[in-house]
C-alpha cells in the first residue's frame, strides 16, 4: 500500500474531464511492466522449489522395480495354478479321481526340470507332465524375480552393491536346488 508520504512521484490528473494523461499512461505501463518481471521471478522461485521438492528419480525407479516384483509373482502364481487346474481336469477326466498319486524320482531340481523338459519336447503331456510343469514354475519364480531385481539395480540404478547381493541371493537359492 501507498501512504500520503510516498516518495515517489506519481502523476496526477490533470485534465478536467479525469482522462489520465500520456505520462500517467507510461507511468502504469512501466508499473505493470516491474509487476511482470517480479512475478516471473516469483514463479521462477516456485518452479525452483518444486524440482527440489518432487520424488528423487531412484525413488520413482523403485516404485517400477516394484511393480516388476509383483507382475513376476504374480504372473508365476497365476501359470502355476493355470497348469495346476489343467492337470487336475485332465486327471479327474480319465480317472474320475483327484487322488493323485505319483513319486517323483529325480535327485534335484535341475534333473527333474531337464526330465520334464525331455517329456514336453516328445510330445508326452501326461496329467504328471502339467502338475509337475506347474510346480517348476512355483519353483522357478522366486529365482526369476531375484534374476529381474540384480539386472534391474545394476542396469537402471547402476548399483553394484546391491546387484552383487542380488547375485549372492541368486546363488543360495540355485545351490539350495540343485540339492533338493
């Protein structure tokens, strides 16, 4: 607010009919123009403050590794119990049965998905073949996930640390079953 003091001049009207006169046009003129340029330097400050005040973009990059967690459980959960019901139906269709039955005698993880790879490359889609396909899947998925996790810390967030813990979680659970 202006006080009576202002020590500015400020032109007055001076015409009888209270129409400004061209030096009160200018005085405005140049008036809105500071106006402008303070106001810009306001919004400048507040896109300033903005940028510094958003989400850090590694924090916006874990929300998407994140969401790959979850689409790989998801998605591993959903193909195992599709196979799982697929072999279900097909045993309940021949046997009208859903007492299954059956040994497995393989020495580890690795030998059991070679096997099993071996039946479904011959053709051979037993009702074995489907559950035990469904099962290598609910096996497989946790070690996917860690697989998609390491890549993801070392190739987007271009963290070694975590990607060589990553890693070392990745080989416990491979040598937990290769001896299982």
């Amino acid at each position: 607010m202006m006080s009576g003091n202002d020590s500015r001049n400020i032109p007055r009207s001076t015409s009888p009919c209270g129409e400004p006169t061209t030096e009160e046009i200018k005085y405005h003129k140049d008036a809105i123009a500071r106006l402008n340029e303070e106001l810009k330097k306001h919004q400048n400050a507040i896109l300033e403050l903005q940028k510094r005040l958003a989400p850090l973009p590694e924090v916006r990059r874990m929300m998407s590794l994140e969401d790959i967690i979850s689409k790989t459980y998801r998605g591993g959960v959903s193909l195992t119990m599709l196979l799982f019901l697929a072999g279900m139906a097909r045993f309940y269709m021949r046997h009208q049965s859903l007492n299954v039955d059956y040994s497995m005698f393989y020495k580890n993880f690795y030998q059991f998905t070679e096997k099993e790879m071996q039946f479904i490359s011959l053709g051979h889609f037993r009702t074995e073949v489907l559950l035990n396909c469904g099962l290598m899947i609910l096996l497989i998925t946790p070690m996917v996930q860690v697989l998609l996790t390491g890549a993801y810390l070392v190739a987007v967030n271009k963290n070694w640390k975590y990607g060589l813990i990553t890693l070392f979680v990745l080989a416990v659970l491979s040598i937990s079953l290769l001896m299982h």
